[in-house]
C-alpha cells in the first residue's frame, strides 16, 4: 500500500509480506527494532526524516509488523481504567488516502526559526533531523538517566541555545538545567518530530468519552507538564458551584419565554456529546404528561466534573463566567426548541462531523459508510472499533441532516 508521510512525501509498502513481529525491550532496540522492519521493505531508513520514521513506526505497528503491548490509561472523564494499543486503534486512513492536510494535526514545529524556552529565559534552535542523524540519541536512552553529550545535543538538533552554538556547552547547559526548563525543551522536540495526527481513538466503553492516546506510545521523551502553569486554589466545592449556578441560572431562566426549564446540577460523571466530548452543559426537551409520567417543561443540566477537570487540567478560569456562558447557551437551545428549529444544534452536529473527517479522513469515512460491515467482524471490532464509533456517528449526522 502507498501511504503519505508527513512533510507530503509517498512511499509504498508491501501490501502481502509476512515479517515476524520485531519487538525492543529497550529505548536503543525498539528504536532498532523499526528501522530493521523498514528496511526489510526494502526502505531508506537513514534517508527519512525523523517525522517520516516515526509516523512509519507508528503505521508498521498499526499492521503488525512490529509488537505492541497494551498500555493502560485512565478514562479522563469517568477515570475508569482503559487497556488499548495505540498504534492499532490509529486511524490510518489519512495516511493511505493522502490526506494530511490539517494545518493542525499535521503541522510540525517550524525549525526555520527560534522558540524560547521561558525557564531559562532564552531561544532555542533546531535543525531538520534525519532518522540517522538521531541514532545517537536513540543509542543514549537506552541508558537511564539520560546522559546529554555533545553527540546527543546534535542528535537532538540542537542549533542553538541562546547566544551558544557549541553543542559541548550546550551539552553542559542541558546536563545542569532543572526538570522544567529540560522539559520545555524536550516538548519542542517532540513537536518538531511527532504531527498531533499520530494518535489514537479511545472510546470509554462505561461513559462513551473519546480519550486521545499518543501513538506510537513510547517516544524520545515523555511529554512534560509544568506544574507551575497548573491552576492556584483549589476548585469551589458542589455545594458552592451547585449555589453560584442556581442564583445565576434564576436570573436566566426568568427572562426565558414559559414554559421555564428546571435547572440541574449535576455532580456525577458528565454525559458526552455524539463525539465522545463530556459536556458543561446539555439541554433536553419538555414533555406533556400522561397518566405513567408528570409533564416536563424542559431539563438544563450543568456538569460540575467537566467544570472541574477544565480546571485541573488548564488552570484557573472565571468559573461564574464560564457558568453564566453556558447556562445562557443552553437556553438559545431551550428558545429555539419552542420555536420549532434549532440551527445551534445542527451547528454543533455538523462541527462534530468536520471533527471525524479531519481525524478518520474523508474517504475513511466513505468507506465505512459502504463496507465497514464487510469486513470480518470479530477482527473489525478487535482492532479499529474507536475509530468506526466516531465513523457512523458522521454517518448518522449526514444522514439526520438530509432529512
């Protein structure tokens, strides 16, 4: 099969050749490990850009060629425990059908130009790498704790560090530095070598949330979270932000035309939208009564988990802001609802279906919609299950919207 890589360059593998699955018990092997299999079909390995290597390391796992064990997360919603292989729940249509085109999920750091590093209050350079030009580096993580030498700060990339360009002191530099001005550094690395695009759908079987896991999993360095950009102050507790959302919702919901929707605060796990996103907000329609069921005038809820996660995960916000935003949302729902048509709806169905094409592709999607079913079942669900899930979402929403 041909498949782009990014950067827009086609290459095409075999499409029937039996490899034993290869597999690397360290950082230097499972690095080895890939550039053996792709030599195997019959591939320049040294000559491909360390982007190019790993988007195929990541498409040779998805079909086998290399083991891939499971790696467990934690629901981000509902916090469930989830066991996936990245590699092999990856939609790959993209890269089949050439369609990396995403000025997100396919652009890489721009190593035209400097990118600072806050914590040590200086630029940073890097240079186009090659999957060569980074053995030294693969070589070196095979060895913990990380050992940066003058061949690992040229491995990396590295230009510059502010006004240094000699790797031997930058080298010196990078040894001394503190964990977050490395791990700022280590992120700009990733981004200039790992597109957004390399990742997979993970659809939460108890809560029905889509969770993003990197894909291929192990990578030169573990993404770096600074703490210090964490949020300060603890998050209101239910009670106080079921209080703040009432006195701001009565002051909504009393302007709305009748009949006036109840307001709920909910304070379990949020319920998602069709694209596996926990909602801060839904909006369900009233009911007339009968004799097994009381009249409904219409249901807002608010989700103070989703509120919270917000919180902890990107730091301190207007919370009461943020409440008033989407009590008021709801309620355009709520209006539009009495009047018969509800264009935000279908505005936010229709973004959900642009979300599953840039993600699964464009022709992906078209092929799920006519052959999906054709395949064998028992391995269709074992191995690309998340990504159809989000398939026929789109599908069904294409559908809705015709009628």
């Amino acid at each position: 099969m041909k498949v782009q890589l990014p950067g827009g360059r086609i290459v095409e593998l075999p499409k029937k050749k039996k490899l034993g699955p290869r597999k690397g018990d360290t950082k230097e092997m499972l690095y080895g490990g890939a550039r053996a299999v792709l030599r195997e079909q019959g591939l320049d390995v040294d000559g491909l850009t360390l982007a190019e290597f790993h988007a195929l390391r990541a498409i040779a796992t998805h079909e086998n060629w290399l083991e891939e064990e499971n790696v467990e997360i934690e629901c981000r919603n509902c916090e469930k425990v989830i066991a996936v292989k990245p590699c092999a729940a990856m939609p790959i249509g993209p890269f089949v059908d050439a369609e990396l085109d995403d000025e997100e999920l396919d652009e890489l750091l721009d190593t035209t130009i400097e990118h600072d590093v806050p914590a040590l209050k200086k630029k940073i350079r890097f240079r186009a790498i090659t999957a060569k030009d980074a053995e030294p580096l693969h070589r070196a993580l095979a060895h913990e704790p990380l050992h940066v030498t003058p061949d690992v700060v040229t491995a990396m990339g590295i230009v510059s560090l502010g006004e240094t360009q000699d790797s031997r002191k930058i080298a010196r530099q990078l040894q001394r530095c503190d964990d977050r001005a490395f791990g700022e550094i280590t992120n700009l690395f990733l981004r200039a070598h790992y597109p957004l695009r390399l990742f997979s759908l993970v659809i939460c079987e108890h809560c029905g949330t889509r969770n993003d896991v990197d894909a291929p999993y192990d990578r030169e360095f573990s993404p770096y979270e600074d703490a210090l950009l964490k949020a300060s102050g603890a998050f209101p507790s239910f009670d106080e932000f079921d209080a703040t959302c009432r006195e701001i919702g009565e002051e909504l919901i009393a302007e709305a035309p009748p009949p006036k929707p109840l307001l709920v605060v909910e304070g379990g796990v949020p319920d998602t939208d069709d694209g596996g996103e926990p909602l801060m907000g839904s909006y369900v329609p009233g009911h007339e009564g009968d004799a097994r069921s009381p009249a409904n005038p219409g249901t807002i809820t608010v989700y103070y988990r989703t509120f919270a996660s917000m919180w902890n995960d990107d730091g301190s916000y207007d919370v009461e802001g943020e409440i008033h935003e989407t009590i008021e949302h709801e309620l355009e729902h709520h209006v539009a609802h009495l009047v018969g048509h509800d264009p935000k709806d279908e505005e936010e169905r229709d973004e959900i279906a642009r979300e599953a094409r840039r993600v699964v592709g464009k022709k992906a999607l078209a092929r799920a919609a006519t052959n999906a079913f054709a395949s064998d079942v028992g391995e269709f669900w074992k191995r690309t299950w998340p990504v159809w899930v989000i398939a026929l979402i789109a599908v069904a929403i294409a559908i809705l919207a015709s009628k």
